[in-house]
C-alpha cells in the first residue's frame, strides 16, 4: 500500500506534521502514536518497507519542525508591547508611525480601506527612535472624504507607504464559540497587530523597490483592475460583479445578497477560481495552439508556462494555486512521458504549497480544494462502479456520481465552518454547476476577450451572457428561498470529522473490491461455456469459495461504512441529545441586548437580538459599504447555528427599539421561529416595521406579552411574565414612541434557579411593580410555578439582567432590595457614547453585594444549571468557575 504510493503518503505524513503543530501537546501525542501504530501495522501486514514506514515517519517530524520554524519567524517583533496589551484590561493601544511595504491588495469598501503592510520601522508612543522590526501588520483605514476614496484606488501593493495611526491587538472572541478574528490572523498570515487609522491624509505612499514579488503582484493587480473596468462595461451593476468573480476570481464587487443565496445553495465553489477554471483555460489554449497546428511537446511546455499567468490573473487564491500547480506538474510529466495518476500530482502539490507557505493548512479554501479533489480521485470510480452501465445515459450518471461524491466529501468541512447544510444543494450543484462552467464562465470570459479588439461581437456574447444571468439569478433566488430545506448543524468536534472520513474511505476501498469482484464474476461468465463452467465449479471450488467469501466481506465493508456515517450523522444532529443541562447566556453583540435561553429538554428561547443605533447625519453615497456590519448576520445568527439551534421554540422580544431588534430580521429569515411574544405595541421605525411584517409573511403566531402569562416549555422550565400589564383595549394595538417603560420582564426558572429578565425597563416601572406585588420580598412571593425561589441565605433571586444598560435611570436600591439577587448580568457595549454602565447604578450593585459580569469586558456570560439545580458560570475571557 505505502510501498505503491510512496509520494501520496509522504504527501499525508507531512501535511499531519503541520497541521499537529497548533494542537494541544495531548492531541499531538495521539495522533503521533497512531501514525506509529498505523506505520507499525504497515510493515507487519508487509504493506511497506521498514524503509518506507522510516522516511514517512520522518517527513511528518520534518513537517512539524517546519511549521514550528515557520511560526518562530513569523513571531512579532514587539513582544514588550505584546505583553503590556495583554496584561491589561480596558486593552492598552499605542500611538505610533509605521513605515513598510503594501503587502496585499488594496479592499476599498465605501468609507473604509483594508490591506496588509509589511512594516519594516516601527515609531511608538513618544520614543524618539524608530524600532527597526519585520512583520505583517493589518491595516484598517477610515476614510473621511471622497477624494480620499479616489486617492485609496491609486494605491498599489508594492508600493511604499508611510502611516500614522492606532496600533492595538486584533479582538477575541467574545462569544463562546465566536469568530476569533485574532486567532485567524496570526494562524493564517502571523499577524498579531491592527493598526487603526483615520483618515487618508495619516498615509504617505511612495514607489517601493520595482522587483519584489509584491510589485510583481501589484502589476497583476493593476492588469486584473482594468479586466475588471472592461466587464463592467459590457454587463449591468447587478451582473458586473458575479462575473468578475466568475472569471477573474474578484469577487470584492459581487452583490453580498446574490452571494448569500449562492452560499445557502453551496454553490459558493463556483465563484471561486479553482481547477474546473484552470481546466477550461488550458483546454481553450490547447484549442487555439492545435488551431495554428502547435506540435504537442511544444504546447505542453507553453500550456505549462502560461498557466501561472493564468493563476496570478485569478487572483493566486490556495484553490487555484493548487489547481496550477497540477496543471503544471502534469503538462510537464507528460511532456517527459512520465505522468502519473491524479493522486500523485495532487499530493506533489500540497507538498509544494505547504513548503512554500505552511500557514495555507488553516485556509478553509485550501482545506476544501485538496479533501474534495482528492475524494473525487479517489471515489468516483469505485462508486460509479456500483451503477448500471448505461450507453445512452453515461454522462448523465457520471455527473450524478461526481456531484453526490463531492457533497459527501465537503460535508464535514461545511457543518464544521459553516454550521449548514441544504439539501437543495444537490440538485442545485447537478444543474448549475455545469450550466455556469460550461456556457455562461466561456460567454463571460469571450466577451471579455473579444471586447477590445471586436466590439460587436463582445457585445452580443455579453448579451447572451446576460441572458444566461437572469436566468441563474432567477433560479437561484427561487431556489434557496424554499423554506424549510435549510438544515443547521452545531460545529462537530474533530474526532468526529476523522472518523467520517475514515468511514467514508472504508466505503470506498470496499467498493471498488467488490467492482472488482464482480467484474472477476462476469468475465467468467462470458469466458467459459456451460460444460466448462461445470468443469470449474468441480475444479476450483475452493477458489470459488473464496472469491463468495470476498464478496460478501466488501458487502459487509460498504454496509458497515453506511451505518457509521448514519450514526455520525445522528451524533452531529443532536450532539447534545442526552444533555440535560440548562443554560442562560447574556450573549455579547455590542450596545444592545440578546439572551439565549436552553431548557433541560433542549428548547431554546431568544430575547432580543441587538442591533445598532444611528447617530449623526445620513451617510453620503460614497461612505455606504457594499456589505455592511449587520449584528444579525455577522454574529447572532452564527452564534445560533455553531450552537446547533435548529428553531427557536419562543422568540421575546422585550420592546421595539433598534438596539434590542436590529439583529433579529436576519435571525428569523434565517432560523424557524415557532413563536414571538412582544409588548403589543407598535413602532413607526423602518426596521420595526419591516421585522413585524416579515413575521406575518412568515405566518409566525404572535402574542402580547402582558403579566400574568405563563409558558413552561418543560419540566424544568417556566417563564412568567411580569410587565407590562394588559392593553385595555385588545382591538387595537399601542403605537409608543419611547418603548423603553413598555419592555417585557418576566421571571425565568430553570431547575430552581432563578432569572430576572427586565428589558430597558427604568424606575417607574420598577416602583409600579414593587408596588403591584405589595411585598416586602420577593422571597415570599408566589408566582404561581411549579418551581419555587432559591432562598439560600439572604439572597431571593440568582440572577438578575440589569436594565437598560445599567443606565443611571433603572435598577434603583428599592428595587436590589425587594429581589435581593446574587449576580447581576449587564450587556453593554464596549466604549459606547452612552458610558454605559453609569457609576452609581454599579455603585448600588456593589452595596448590595450583587457580583456583577459585563459584556464589554467579560464576553458573553453563561450560566448552567443541571438536573439538580447546581449551577455554574462561564465568561467567555475566562475558565469555569462553580
């Protein structure tokens, strides 16, 4: 086995060296001792030389050590500002001047520019010599008038710049489980500084050096500018951008909502330049070279030399990088007459990548290219081998196979990042897939090559072209707005992804010995008469014997590899099926408000879903970004979906305003919801509006929450609803402007445990309910559930979700006085203009003993409650603690 495949096993022990690097040092020990035993079992069964399980072993130590050199290198050259910032907490930054190299290309995106310096001096704070370092920093720059945006199309990688600005480390994650956009950057490009900027006028940029692979870049950069210019000249806004992408690998352009319905479909691989693309440009300059009668040594050598051209015109993503590098490996092995199978020339190429740039094994792109290709190499033949032989439909089975084989191989790799899976995808990819590859990408890149030099016939492809773009838009909306067929899956841990593919590979390997098998069978059938096959069977029955027996263990391999992908595939559904534990979690979303709420049985409520503010006048059409933060579908519709919320059994929503409601339009497009409850009035705000109708249109039933009602979605669960009391008038909803002293409060218990869940309520109405309730405790207060208060010590109430933000205006001493609560949650955003949480509200907490956690600088808090009701509190920025 290894002995047949040296290099594609070579390939895999150093891509595993690599990517062990970054693991715990008891992951690290795992998996080295069971390449050893597999090694060891190798050489036993006689599947490999000693030799060859040696220079395997080897290679994956060599792997590690390079990867592990790699990092040193990249480590940054600031390691005293590096400690200060992560010492401290509000972060310390640092005002500097940074002097270096545009590293990457230029992200204009409305009023804000995004690129990577190569810093080669460093000015901080008031040191009054520069410090001389080699590193990566990313820029993030603010621009404040148009003509700065003018000024930021000019600039090039390659270029020398000279930038003044805010040097701070790259953010956490905030939520468990949320995007660590610091992790990303140092594990993929070792970078571990942001350096903020405001405004144009803090750059100077130069010409740099003309011969470094940066300016190289940045003439391809320039040539891929004006390709861009030249499409959008022949196709309208809508279609300019998705063909850019499709064929130039630029996809900066592309409408986000057309590439959100790409991405519900999994079709996103389709706008990413990879092999197919390659494929397509060699197959069209080996037509054009046979055209002018090329003989064929002498168009491999010039296929092979222009393909890299092609790669750094696409763009140089790891996809296409890896397509390239096979098409070159593979043009030049057949041009010595020495071309080997698929395998061998994709695992020369991962070789090659990971040499070059070991940081490439944390690319998702990099991860999906080289799985799907090299499941596609591997399965399609012995699957397809499975199914009839049809003449007439031969094509149309092939593609059923490489479709189906790909979906099985990019699924754990999508649940894992993505955390959805459609399976529309399927026959969506069986039908747009080749439509796009095959007629629309050739019409948009003929266009695109006719255009210059003739006019009229560039116009009329791009008019076919547009056509064909209508049509795929048109399907594709219609397509993945089919409710119901998007599935969400919680992120799988990675013991569950080795062992799908692990099955997945005993499937295959079964399948092709029972091709085989069977193909053994029916060559005898065909070669031997009646007599002879009775002469045989008296013969050789013991070899017959033998091959039934073969038969039916690679039945009983596939069967087997089919019940353990059924049972992975019930495990990555309900990963938490026997968990019994509730949890509470103060989500962190910035200045605004979202709790997630999981029972004992596993049903989840959502109570509101932040949103942000605009302050100031409306922005100028050159400021608005194409794809702009949204809370909704930046962080909490992801955080849902990592978290496997397949529905949300009762959506809250406190009050109206948009800092509690801006997130939840993404929320409910894009998870079911089986029930709202709100505060029965209206608001004449556009996002109000636009929420309360799409909820309609989704037919969502609605209910006002007013005190009194009761929910208990199980056992070990209950809300109550405090506030606000009933309308008077049931036909006719409230229209109320400032919603705050109309918010939803209501009691939550889980297991016993008590939580206090109080909107942006302020004093009025916390007196008005004091009042209502006429107790002096809430100890003694039945509200009518089947749980009772926690009355350990002096305390009534577990926790208690501060109003309003810790406003100076709620949460008054009367009020800490009649709950007597033990924690105290309070979801703020980080330097918000409203400097919340305000001093004396944390002032009255800390006299009435409440240990308080913030969002703002713990990170999403989250309290656990089991079966018995012991209960135990995480912050994100920290461990457990019980």
């Amino acid at each position: 086995m290894i002995n047949r495949r040296i290099i594609v096993w070579l390939a895999v022990c150093w891509t595993l060296g690599i990517a062990v690097t970054s693991q715990p040092l008891l992951v690290k020990w795992l998996l080295s001792g069971g390449l050893i035993l597999m090694l060891t079992a190798a050489v036993l069964m006689k599947e490999s030389t000693s030799r060859a399980a040696v220079l395997c072993l080897a290679v994956c130590c060599a792997g590690s050590a390079w990867a592990a050199w790699s990092d040193y290198r990249g480590a940054t050259g600031l390691p005293d500002l590096l400690k200060t910032a992560q010492s401290s907490y509000p972060p310390v930054t640092f005002e500097v001047e940074v002097e270096g190299m545009i590293l990457s290309p230029i992200q204009v995106d409305g009023d804000s520019v995004q690129f990577q310096l190569q810093a080669a001096s460093i000015l901080v704070n008031a040191e009054t010599t520069p410090r001389i370092i080699n590193e990566s920093i990313q820029v993030q720059l603010k621009l404040l008038t148009e003509e700065e945006q003018r000024k930021a199309y000019t600039w090039r990688r390659g270029e020398h710049m000279q930038v003044r600005g805010v040097l701070e480390r790259p953010s956490g994650p905030s939520n468990e489980g949320g995007f660590n956009y610091r992790s990303y950057l140092q594990s993929t490009n070792h970078i571990y500084w942001l350096l903020r900027v405001k405004g144009a006028e803090q750059a100077s940029v130069s010409p740099g050096a003309p011969y470094t692979i940066a300016a190289m870049l940045g003439h391809m950069d320039a040539i891929r500018s004006w390709l861009g210019s030249k499409m959008e000249e022949l196709y309208p806004e809508e279609q300019a951008g998705y063909m850019k992408g499709l064929v130039l690998g630029n996809s900066d352009d592309m409408n986000p909502e057309v590439f959100r319905r790409f991405s519900a479909l999994g079709l996103t691989h389709i706008l990413a330049i990879s092999g197919l693309h390659v494929a397509v440009f060699l197959y069209v300059v080996h037509a054009l070279l046979r055209l002018i009668r090329v003989p064929r040594e002498r168009a491999l050598l010039m296929m092979a030399a222009l393909t890299p051209f092609y790669v750094l015109i696409s763009g140089a993503s790891p996809s296409v990088v890896r397509a390239g590098l096979m098409a070159v490996i593979g043009l030049l092995a057949a041009y010595a007459n020495r071309l080997k199978d698929g395998l061998h020339l994709l695992s020369a190429s991962a070789i090659l990548m990971l040499l070059w740039n070991p940081t490439y094994i944390h690319n998702v792109g990099f991860q999906l290219s080289y799985l799907v290709t090299a499941g596609l190499i591997v399965g399609v033949a012995p699957v397809r081998a499975l199914l009839p032989r049809w003449r007439k439909g031969k094509a149309l089975l092939d593609l059923v196979v490489v479709t189906l084989v790909a979906q099985f191989v990019s699924f754990p790799i999508s649940i894992y990042y993505f955390n959805q899976w459609n399976p529309l995808s399927i026959p969506a990819n069986f039908v747009f897939v080749p439509f796009i590859s095959f007629i629309v990408m050739p019409l948009g890149a003929a266009s695109l090559a006719l255009g210059p030099i003739w006019t009229l016939v560039g116009q009329w492809l791009a008019a076919a072209g547009q056509t064909m773009n209508g049509l795929t838009f048109m399907l594709v909306q219609y397509t993945a707005e089919l409710r119901g067929w998007q599935t969400v899956w919680a992120q799988p841990p990675i013991w569950w992804i080795v062992l799908w593919y692990v099955a997945m590979g005993i499937g295959f390997h079964a399948a092709r010995q029972w091709s085989n098998y069977r193909q053994v069978n029916l060559e005898r059938a065909s070669a031997s008469s009646a007599v002879d096959a009775i002469t045989i069977s008296l013969d050789s029955g013991g070899e017959q014997a033998g091959t039934t027996l073969s038969g039916q263990r690679q039945l009983a391999g596939m069967a087997a590899s089919v019940m353990m992908i059924a049972a992975l595939l019930g495990y990555a559904w309900m990963p938490d099926a026997f968990d019994r534990t509730a949890q509470f979690s103060m989500l962190d979303i910035g200045q605004g408000d979202s709790l997630l709420i999981r029972t004992g049985s596993g049903k989840h409520v959502l109570v509101d879903g932040g949103g942000t503010v605009a302050f100031g006048k409306k922005k100028e059409a050159w400021q608005v970004r194409q794809d702009p933060f949204e809370v909704g579908r930046k962080v909490l519709v992801p955080l849902l979906k990592q978290r496997g919320v397949h529905a949300i059994d009762l959506l809250v929503i406190t009050h109206l305003d948009s800092d509690h409601i801006g997130g939840l339009q993404a929320v409910i497009e894009s998870i079911p919801v089986r029930r709202i409850w709100w505060n029965g009035t209206v608001k004449h705000s556009e996002d109000a509006v636009k929420l309360m109708e799409t909820a309609l249109k989704l037919r969502i039933p609605m209910f006002e929450a007013a005190a009194g009602m009761n929910w208990q979605p199980d056992d070990g669960a209950s809300l109550h609803v405090l506030w606000p009391e009933a309308s008077m008038s049931a036909a006719r909803l409230r229209e109320v402007g400032d919603q705050n002293e109309s918010s939803v409060a209501f009691l939550l218990t889980l297991y016993g445990r008590t939580f206090l869940l109080t909107g942006d309520i302020g004093k009025a109405s916390e007196r008005m309910m004091v009042d209502h309730f006429a107790d002096s405790s809430a100890c003694t207060r039945d509200f009518s559930m089947k749980t009772s208060f926690s009355t350990k010590n002096k305390y009534c109430l577990d926790v208690l979700k501060v109003a309003h933000h810790g406003s100076k205006g709620s949460t008054t001493s009367e009020w800490l006085s009649y709950w007597k609560p033990v924690y105290a949650v309070i979801s703020v955003g980080k330097d918000n203009l409203y400097r919340h949480p305000n001093a004396e509200t944390l002032e009255r907490l800390d006299h009435a003993d409440v240990t308080v956690w913030r969002t703002d600088r713990d990170g999403e808090t989250d309290f656990a409650v089991k079966p018995d009701g012991e209960l135990s509190i995480r912050w994100s920025r920290h461990k457990w603690k019980d």
